[in-house]
C-alpha cells in the first residue's frame, strides 16, 4: 500500500498533511512504471522499514528511499519506550487520532467450533426401562451393552494464508482498508515526527557559557 499527500497542501487539525491511499496486489509489482517508483530515490515513509524491505526484496525489488518512521518516532517521542510505545496503531489512536481499522488477527484468522468426542459404555434393559429390576434371566430382560457419545463442543481460530485473501475472497475489502490504513498513517506519523524534533528545547548540559545553543 501507498499513500501519496494531497494535492494542493490539505491540512488535518492535528498538524499533519491528508493524504489519499492505494493498495498493489502482488501482480502489480511488474508494472515497469510502479518498479521504478518503489526502487527509485523519492522519500517513501514506512514503520518498522526492514520487513517491509524484506518483502519487497522477495518479488525482486530493490526499496529505494525508504525511511524508517519507527526509528523516527523514537527519536521524537523517547518518551513512549516505557509507556504507550512505538506500534503503528498506538501512534495513531495517539497522535492521530485514528487507529488501525482492526486487528491484524481479525482479518487473517477464522474462528471455527469443533467437537471432541468422549465414549462411554451402557448397560440397559432391552426393555427399555430405566431402571429395570427384573432379573436378566426374565424373558425380554435380557442386559444389552452399548457406546454412548459425548459431544464436547470448543472454538478453535485457524490463521487465513494472506495469498489466499485475494479480489473476490470475503474478507478482501477488509484487507483493503487495513493495507491503506498502514500507508496512511506511516505518512502522518513521519509527518508529525519531523515537526517534533524541531522544536526547540531546553537542554541544560548543552547550554554554553553565552547562553546560546
């Protein structure tokens, strides 16, 4: 996924710029012109970059540009490493005001109820009377002996292969939103980030002796 920043200049209240997403499927990374835009120099704003570069680099392409808006907002908010921390999603609902559509596992894991079995075995009157005191040895009394089954009913999640959420799966427009999401907000958070470090603040240990900084 990829977010690009309007055009003209579209300010949200928080500070940071609105931007409008798309989503490539695996098939598009053949495209020459879309290739070249991933591998060219142009600034591409992604949180925790390795894994994305990773991914990228098994379809065969080289991310050019790439910047690590993980390690930006570390640099920015040092603060967060003990509490609210660096995810993607706590950035959001943070600074942004807007969190990731849902959960990861929401979407790629499928919660099914399956039975369990447990056998016992029964002993009863052909008769059918329960309890029958009649002798066994009295003409249709006779003990017949049976299995009896339990079914023990439990939810079991299973992950959904990601190749298999493909345009027509059911949960493909829920895919859709979250991929867009991401790209989103890795442009607000880089966004905000960058405005952060550049406030000035006071640092006693750096003041030198003019007062100046």
């Amino acid at each position: 996924s990829l977010a690009v920043k309007r055009y003209p200049t579209e300010m949200e209240p928080r500070g940071y710029s609105k931007s409008d997403a798309a989503v490539f499927t695996s098939e598009s990374l053949a495209h020459p012109g879309l290739r070249a835009l991933l591998e060219g120099p142009g600034r591409k704003c992604v949180h925790n970059l390795p894994v994305a570069a990773h991914t990228l680099a098994n379809e065969g392409i080289v991310l050019g540009g790439g910047i690590n808006t993980l390690a930006t907002a570390r640099g920015a908010w040092p603060e967060r490493a003990r509490a609210e921390g660096f995810t993607l999603d706590a950035l959001g609902e943070d600074l942004v005001g807007l969190g990731k559509t849902e959960g990861f596992r929401e979407i790629f894991s499928e919660t099914v109820v399956e039975y369990r079995s447990t056998f016992k075995r029964v002993t009863s009157c052909e008769c059918g009377g329960k309890p029958c005191r009649k002798r066994s040895t009295t003409p249709g009394h006779v003990r017949v002996t049976s299995v009896e089954e339990t079914r023990h009913p439990r939810e079991v999640t299973y992950p959904i292969p990601l190749e298999s959420v493909v345009p027509g799966h059911p949960r493909w427009p829920r895919a859709l939103d979250y991929a867009a999401r991401d790209a989103v907000l890795a442009l607000a958070v880089w966004d905000l980030a960058t405005r952060a470090m550049k406030i000035e603040r006071e640092i006693p240990w750096l003041k030198s002796v003019s007062g100046s900084y």
